[in-house]
C-alpha cells in the first residue's frame, strides 16, 4: 500500500475508535475492507482523494465478480464494503482533503436479499435450555453444565448478543434489581431486565459452578469463565450453543444469535410495544427491529387465514357441481341483516 494511502486508513480509522467510539472488531471489519478497497485503487492509478463515480462503479463491480483479485463478494458483503468506503470518502470530504467532494454521494447500494430473522419455536427453545443444563463427561462437568444453561437462558431471556454476554463482569450483574448492564455496539451501554428463570440459572451457576472454575485462572471479573478460569470466549460460547442444539436433537442450523432472535420475536408475539424491543435490543433504528414485525405479521396472516370464516374459501352448496359459482360469487353488499351500523 502506497504511504499516502496507509497515513489516509490510519486517520479515519483513528477518526472511528476516537470520535465514533466504534467496538474493535467493527473498526477491524473497515480495515480489512478498505484495504482492498485502497489496493484497488493503486492498481487502477487512482489517487483517493480524487475519486470519480464512475471509478467507484467500476470498482463496486470488481469487487463483485472477483476481478480485483479478492473473493467475490456476495450482495451484502459488497454493501457492507460499500459503506465502509462511503463513511472513507464523507470523512475526507469533512476534513476538506478531497478534490472531488464525496463521489460516492450518487452511487446507489447494491440490492441486498430480504432476510428475515428465524426463530425457534418455544418447544424447541425449552428443549436447547434442558440439554444446555445437563452435565456431559470430564472435569467439571457439572459446574459447566451450570454455566452453559445460565449462559443459554441469558441469551434468551434478555436478548444479548453473544459479544455482550461473554464481556459481562460480576458488577454488571444487579441481582436486587434483577438486571444485568450490557456494552453493546459502539461502547453503548443499555440496562437490561432479567427474568427469573435466567436470573435462577444465573445464581446457582454464580454459587455453584463459577467458584470451581475461577480456581483455575487467576482472577478476572468475567461472568462466564472457561476451563481454565479465563473469560469465556465468543467461540467458546457458539460451541456451547452448537453442542446443546445437538443434544436437544434439533435439526436446524441455529447459533447465538437465533436465541436473540427468538427473544425479540416471542416478546413481539406476547404483545410488546416495538419501540420498547428497540430499546432492550439495543437497536439504533426502530427500522432494524421491525424485521421482527414482519416474522410476526406473516404468522399472523396464517393464523387469519385458516381461523377466521371470512378469509377461508367457502364450501360449495349441495346441488351444485364443482362449488365453483358459489365461490366466485360476490360479496353480498348492503346490510341484509337489518341491524344497526357500527
């Protein structure tokens, strides 16, 4: 990478950690991304500061198909990398350093799949929390059985990300309150309500199997701990979610974040307000949460459409052949019942 452009990543990456306060594996993902997006650009003998539309098109294409020399990437990916390079070029053009404004202004995003959040069934939901919770072979297999469900039932029961459930600490725990204080994206923080199954799993895992597992580190305030008294990791924690969906015998393929999913959707379906799943979600536009709305509407619609005498098709009379004049035929219009209007 030329020196000019690596002084270029380094200050708006600078720009990200400080100002923005973005997390350090969000700040990694717009390194890795505009440092193909910065080779491109040396290959093409295209100085960033004087970037044209018609060169980031070209480049939006390559990095699609391939041809700059990285995998292809998938619509989203390529949205992904397209935003990094948009908030690239915004901070140049605020910094006054380009010559040509903010070429990305015009570019439209590539049409990204709809892909809807999939939750589990709540069946399948209680089996994943009873096999989470059910001691398997080896050294403190009964104090990481406890740790596992009270993990699973967190995950669930207060819709973490898999990130902010390994990065909880004991004082972020309030069992008075019954609360737990999460740091979701961006340092932000939000404070959580905890049920009291979780917040259950939670004390006999702090009481009864944590004790056993710190004794093998060398102290460190995390919640979850690993075998060897370390902080658990996330991998660690998607294996943990991996092994209990295979003892549960569930067939599809679910990770941390379908419990997440799961928990938004159940709480939608109970009849919560989606401006308040916004905000125990930590989500920073209502927009992401109403992917949720729209899982619950379209099981709505089914409910409607097999439950409800005006939606099902209407049976045929007897007498007639094949039905098909009596369900074609139109509404009745009027009030032919003679009884009053709303």
């Amino acid at each position: 990478m030329r020196d000019g452009d690596r002084r270029i990543l380094e200050q708006y990456l600078s720009h990200l950690r400080i100002e923005r306060g973005l997390a350090a594996n969000t700040v990694a993902a717009y390194r890795r991304d505009l440092t193909r997006y910065l080779a491109y650009l040396e290959t093409q003998g295209i100085d960033p500061l004087a970037v044209q539309p018609a060169q980031l098109s070209n480049w939006l294409q390559a990095v699609r198909s391939g041809a700059d020399g990285g995998a292809a990437l998938s619509a989203s990916s390529a949205a992904r990398s397209l935003a990094a390079v948009r908030g690239l070029h915004g901070f140049l053009d605020s910094e006054r350093a380009s010559t040509s404004g903010d070429p990305t202004r015009l570019l439209p995003a590539p049409a990204r799949p709809g892909r809807l959040p999939h939750p589990l069934p709540i069946d399948d939901v209680l089996r994943l929390l009873d096999a989470a919770g059910r001691p398997s072979t080896g050294q403190l297999a009964t104090e990481r059985a406890l740790r596992d469900r009270a993990l699973l039932e967190l995950l669930y029961g207060i819709g973490a990300r898999i990130s902010e459930a390994t990065g909880l600490d004991l004082d972020d725990v309030d069992r008075e309150q019954r609360s737990v204080l999460l740091r979701g994206k961006g340092d932000k923080h939000r404070t959580v309500p905890v049920g009291r199954y979780a917040l259950d799993a939670l004390d006999a895992y702090l009481t009864r199997g944590r004790p056993a597992l710190a004794a093998r580190g060398r102290g460190t305030p995390a919640v979850f701990l690993g075998s060897r008294g370390t902080r658990l990791t996330r991998q660690a924690a998607w294996q943990v979610v991996q092994r209990a969906s295979r003892d549960a015998e569930i067939t599809e393929q679910i990770s941390p974040h379908t419990l997440r999913h799961s928990y938004a959707t159940h709480l939608l379906h109970g009849g919560a307000d989606v401006r308040a799943v916004q905000e125990l979600l930590g989500h920073a536009s209502v927009t992401t949460t109403q992917l949720y709305t729209q899982v619950t509407v379209d099981s709505l619609r089914e409910i409607h459409a097999t439950a409800h005498p005006r939606a099902r098709r209407r049976p045929a009379r007897l007498g007639s052949r094949d039905g098909t004049a009596e369900e074609n035929a139109p509404e009745p219009t009027g009030n032919p019942t003679g009884e009053p209007g709303p």
